[in-house]
C-alpha cells in the first residue's frame, strides 16, 4: 500500500485537461458550388420530390477510373432529366402512388457524355450499383428523335427500379425454374439462342434474377405490341416459356405491390411514345 | 524488484499526458491552407481582366489554343481553334476549383477543350476509346503573376495559362479571330506553294497541315537530300505560335506571323521581317518529295482535271475492257505506290466484283535520273494482275516503254508525263 500516493497522484495528474473537439474543419460538408437554373430546375424537380440527386457535373470518383470519358453538355442535362421524369416516374406515380415510389427509387443519377468503351470492342450504355446509383452515358448523343436510343436508356433505369423490387420483395421461385440454362458467358450466346430457351434478352440469361429484370424492363419499355413481337419472333418453345414469365412478373406486381402491370405498361408506353 | 516498480510508477507518473499542445509550424491546419489556396487560385482565375489564353499539344502531334474566361459563380466562356465553331461561338460551361490530390481545376461539363478527349471518334476523330489522350482535369503546379502552370490528372497534359491582352480578348469575341483563321486557310489552299529565303539564296518550301496542325520547312541538302524541319503549331491570334523554334543555320523563329492587310505570312528574325513568299509550283521538285510527303499517286476511275485526251480515252477503254471481259469486273481506284529504298513502284489496281473489291498487283522496279525521269520494269506478277494483264495491257505497255516524269498539278494532285509520247499524261491524288 505504500504506493497508494503516488497512485493518486496520477490519478490527479493524468489527463486533466479537457479539450474542446471545436477544430474548424473547412470542405466537409458535400460540395457546394453557386447554383445556376439547371441546379434549381434539378432541385424542384428531383431532389425536393423524390429525393434523388442528379449528377451531372464530371466527378472522377463516381466512374471507372480506368476509362476515358468526357462530362455531358449542360444543355443535354434536361432534355434527359425530363425524358426518365416522364417515362419512369410519371407512370409509376400514376399507377402505384407517390409513396411507394419515393420509398423504392434509385436515388442517384450519375450523367456522362460519352459511351464507356471496353476493352472487348464494346461499349457500356448504363450501369447501375446496388440499386441506388445508376450511371448512364453517351448522353451527349441523346436525341428525342431517336427513338431506340431513348428506349435503350430508359431500359437500363427500369432494369435497376425492378431489381430494388425483387430486392425488396422476392419474386414466385417458380419464375427460376420456367428456363433452364443460366449462364455467366451469356454474350457468348446470341438472341435467337437466348429467344428459343424463352429469354428474352441475351442478358436475361445470366441469372434467373437478371431474367426476372429484363422481362419487367422490356414488357415496359417496348410496350405490350413491342413484347408481343419479341414473342412472336421465337420458336414455340420460348415463346410459351415467355408468355409463362410474363404471367407470372403481372401476377408479381399484383400481389405484391398491388400494381396493375398491364395498366404500367399502356402508361409507359403512352409517355414514351409522346415524348 | 520493489525499486523497479517504483521507476515505472514515477516514470509513468512524469510521461503521462504531458499536455504540450502541437502546433502547426505553418499557423493553420492544412484544411485551412487548402481552403486559402482554392480561394487565391479562383481570384487569380477571376480576377484576370481579358481572360486566359492558353494551348494542349497532344501526344500524337499537332496543337489546339483555347481562350478562356471565369467568374466568380463558377462558370466559363471558351474560344478555340479546335474547330471553326470553337473559333466562332464562345462555349459557355462550368468549372470547379477543388482539392482532389492537390489543388485542381476541373472543366466538369463539355467544352471545346473535350472534343479532344471524347473517347467517341464519331465526335472529333482520334483512337477509340481514349481520344487524343488530353486531360480535362488540371492540377495546379504553380502560380505566377501573369501565369498559371497546370499539368493534367490522368495524361498529364501540361497547361500554361497566360494572361490574355485586351487586343486578344477583342480578337476573340469580335469574331476576328475567326475571320483570320478562315482567311488563313484560304489563303493556304490558294496558295499550296511558300518559302522562305534566308541570305544564304536556298528557298525553304513552308508546308502548313492545318487538319493536322503540323508545321514543315523542306529543303535540299547540300547532298541534294531532302531535309524536314517540322513542328505541331496552334493558331494564335498572330498567326500560328510553333510547338517548338524552327532553326535552320543560325535563323530561329519559333511564330510565324498573319499579316491581314498584305494577305501574307511573315517570321521575325531579330526583329527583323521576312516574307514568306509565293511560289508557282512546288520549290522541291516533286519526285524528291516521294518517299517524304506522299507514297502513292491514287488514279481514280473517274476522270479529274489534268488528264490527256490520250489517257482518258485509254481509261475508258481499259474499263471498258474490264466490264464486258470474263469476270465482269468494274474498275476502282488505281495506286501507283512508291518504295523509295528499295527503288520498287507497284501498281495497284483494284477491281469490284458483285460488290466485292479485289486488288491485281503489277509490281515495277524503277531508276531515276537526278532530274527526275523514271524509267519502269515490269516484274513478273500473278494472281488476279495475271487475270486482268490483257485488259491492262495499253497502261502497262505505256510504263514499259516510255519514260515519266513527275509534277504537282493544280497545288494539290500528281501528275506523271510519258517524255517520248507528250500527249500521254494523266494525274492522281497524293497519298
């Protein structure tokens, strides 16, 4: 016990001084910078509404550090903006209400104006993470008139919103057992391939949930008459596997989301094709 | 062991939470100095009256000047050289000053400045997929009173930002920026054949590439060898500003100056001027640029302007031949290519049937008399040149026979003239 002063004095003198974690850390905080029209514009129309955040402004760290790409012309950002607001938002607040949209949709829009070349001679149109960013590109080149491409983009964000969905709620299991033949080397198989085992794209085989995705965001960007020719187009086999699919995503939508499909789809396509 | 106790107890009692405070030996945080730098950097950028001019030269050759103006709320104004639009129509767009590794200026939406690193060869050329490898995203090396150094993120592009003049700044936004470079390529495509003369008599043929921004002084040695001086150039509101100094003998010049009144370029010796003057055909005789600046003369199957009553009736004839012969064969495009070092010439013909080109090959070798007259020898050929040599037969017995010598026709075709059969001439495209 002959140590018990010192003890105390240690206690007593150790770390006596408090000090205010006050220290003035400038730049943390997000970015900021003066606002111009298109910021209001994406204000009022996104952010406020929906809660999503349009990035248009080149941020290396939101992209492949690995390619080369070039920022979107501002003058492009809302002729884009406006096309996703009135062919994806608008109809599924029509449809399934305000709130149920809010709650689900990607809340991050990353812009860029060029393609994103790949090393295979390809090039990427869209990608999107863990369904709240999506990334789309070759923006610069996005013209109201053409018509494919605008359906290519508006495929990659209804591809994303339908992976929150099963994400959120699971789809029937049986939808993983109507086609056989799942693959990873799916682009080494071509449509017609893809078509006859009833897929209906050729990324629809790469997983029974991307399967599950392209027939949602097909049925809805190409529009029933657009569905109906891609079934037409494959052999009996599939296009009854795909009719088997199609009834299953309708009866999906009802039961869990309480979503008419049919009336999405007509809503859908009324949009795009009055863009 | 009780003492040893005791040293640790002291010993921690002395070390523990000694509160010396440590502070910066620069007074802030390094937060806080960034932060002052960004601010510095943007009030330089802003605050420069007429603006920056300033210029890339891409790895693969050739230079793009830009002029540029920023304010306060983060926007710019940009001119170019890029394009004759770049030239015209200021591009107005966004810019951010921010800390990414170091202190950076990035252009974060589309300028002229990113047709150069469009990825898209659909937009301004270069390799697919990466561009002409020019970065838009600039760290800032250092600054100085009328300049700012940048070099590229990704490419490392080097910058330099000079402060614009009011003269520059009212030559861009008053359009005469843009008239000079239309009036400069005018006057270039009217007038394909310059030199200059320094006191030693020689005249350097002046070579100006204004698609690909390449800059050539050609002239013979005293071996009667072709020699090239050639350097990337950008438009400058004087004319074009030269990637590097041209220096041939004791003269270098690295502008070469517009003069709008005179219709006429001029360089700066010493202060000195001297004219670049107007020639009526190419200074370097023509056979001495092959193997330099072009490889092939291109005949197409159409006739263009410096043919002979001759050849053009020889032409027609040939394809005639070839139509109505046993494979139905439409005549395309015919290349006599030069190998200058192995003294080979090789006519190519290239022949369309049912919509597939096919390509017959007579190879030659040749000599040349240092005044330029070749004499041609067929070698033996086969394949398809063996299924078509009797249609070709009039062309071939021409180059066999006779001897040839070559001309620039019209500033910018080749032409080849029989000697032995003057009415016998014709004229290609340089490749």
């Amino acid at each position: 016990m002959k140590y018990l002063p010192i003890f105390l004095i240690m206690l007593i003198v150790a770390c006596s001084k408090k000090d205010h974690l006050d220290t003035d850390l400038p730049g943390l905080g997000g970015e900021t910078w003066v606002k111009g029209p298109l910021d209001f514009w994406l204000d009022t129309n996104f952010v406020y509404p929906y809660n999503i955040e349009v990035k248009y402004r080149f941020d290396r760290y939101e992209l492949s550090l690995n390619k080369d790409l070039v920022p979107i012309t501002e003058s492009q950002v809302a002729p884009v903006m406006s096309t996703i607001s009135k062919t994806w938002i608008k109809p599924y607040t029509d449809v399934a209400g305000d709130i149920f949209f809010k709650k689900y949709c990607q809340k991050q829009f990353v812009l860029v104006g060029s393609p994103q070349y790949n090393t295979n001679n390809t090039v990427t149109l869209g990608t999107a993470e863990g369904g709240r960013k999506v990334v789309l590109f070759d923006l610069n080149n996005f013209s109201l008139n053409n018509k494919p491409g605008v359906r290519q983009m508006l495929h990659t964000i209804h591809h994303e919103f339908a992976h929150i969905l099963h994400q959120t709620i699971m789809y029937p299991v049986e939808f993983k057992t109507i086609s056989t033949g799942y693959t990873g080397s799916w682009n080494d198989y071509s449509l017609a391939e893809a078509l006859a085992r009833g897929f209906v794209t050729q990324y629809a085989r790469s997983a029974p949930d991307e399967d599950f995705v392209e027939m949602v965001s097909t049925m809805l960007v190409e529009g029933k008459s657009g569905f109906d020719a891609i079934v037409a187009s494959a052999p009996s086999d599939g296009a009854a596997k795909l009719r088997q699919k199609e009834e299953v995503v309708v009866r999906y939508f009802k039961e869990s989301w309480n979503i008419d499909f049919y009336t999405l789809q007509t809503t859908t396509q009324t949009a795009i094709n009055n863009l | 062991m009780r003492t040893h106790i005791l040293y640790i107890l002291v010993l921690a009692c002395l070390l523990s939470c000694r509160k010396d405070k440590t502070t910066s030996i620069f007074g802030e945080t390094p937060d806080q100095r960034l932060e002052k730098a960004l601010a510095d950097y943007k009030s330089r950028l802003t605050g420069a009256a007429y603006g920056w001019k300033t210029a890339v030269f891409p790895p693969a050759g050739g230079g793009y000047s830009f002029f540029m103006t920023f304010d306060t709320a983060g926007r710019v104004t940009m001119y170019g050289d890029v394009t004759a639009d770049a030239a015209t129509t200021p591009e107005n767009s966004t810019y951010r000053l921010k800390a990414v590794q170091r202190p950076s200026l990035l252009f974060d939406t589309y300028t002229y400045l990113h047709l150069l690193a469009d990825p898209d060869p659909n937009v301004y050329g270069g390799v697919t997929g990466q561009g002409y490898y020019v970065d838009f995203e600039y760290a800032i090396d250092s600054v100085a009173t009328d300049s700012i150094k940048l070099t590229g993120i990704t490419y490392g592009t080097k910058m330099i930002f000079v402060k614009a003049t009011k003269a520059e700044h009212d030559a861009y936004t008053s359009g005469q920026f843009s008239d000079q470079l239309t009036n400069i390529q005018n006057f270039i495509a009217d007038f394909p054949w310059q030199y200059l003369q320094f006191a030693d008599g020689k005249k350097l043929q002046v070579s100006i590439n204004t698609a690909t921004k390449n800059f050539t002084l050609i002239y013979l040695d005293a071996d009667g060898k072709v020699q090239l001086l050639s350097t990337a150039f950008y438009f400058s509101t004087d004319g074009l500003y030269l990637q590097t100094p041209i220096t041939y003998g004791s003269y270098t010049f690295n502008e070469v100056f517009w003069d709008a009144d005179n219709q006429v370029f001029y360089i700066k010796i010493n202060g000195a001027r001297i004219d670049v003057q107007v020639a009526d055909n190419s200074i370097i005789p023509m056979h001495q640029l092959l193997g330099v600046s072009f490889t092939s003369i291109v005949v197409p199957p159409q006739s263009i302007p410096g043919w002979s009553a001759d050849f053009t009736t020889m032409w027609k004839s040939i394809a005639a031949s070839l139509k109505s012969g046993n494979y139905g064969l439409t005549l395309y495009y015919t290349y006599f290519t030069f190998d200058v070092s192995q003294q080979v010439m090789k006519l190519d013909v290239y022949i369309i049937q049912n919509n597939r080109l096919y390509l017959a090959e007579y190879p030659y070798t040749y000599t040349k008399t240092t005044d330029g007259v070749f004499d041609f020898t067929e070698q033996a050929y086969q394949g398809n040149a063996g299924l078509i040599a009797t249609d070709m037969a009039p062309l071939r017995n021409r180059l066999r026979n006779d001897h040839f010598t070559m001309d620039f026709y019209a500033g910018t075709l080749g032409q080849l003239k029989s000697v032995e059969n003057t009415g016998f001439y014709f004229t290609g495209y340089l490749e």
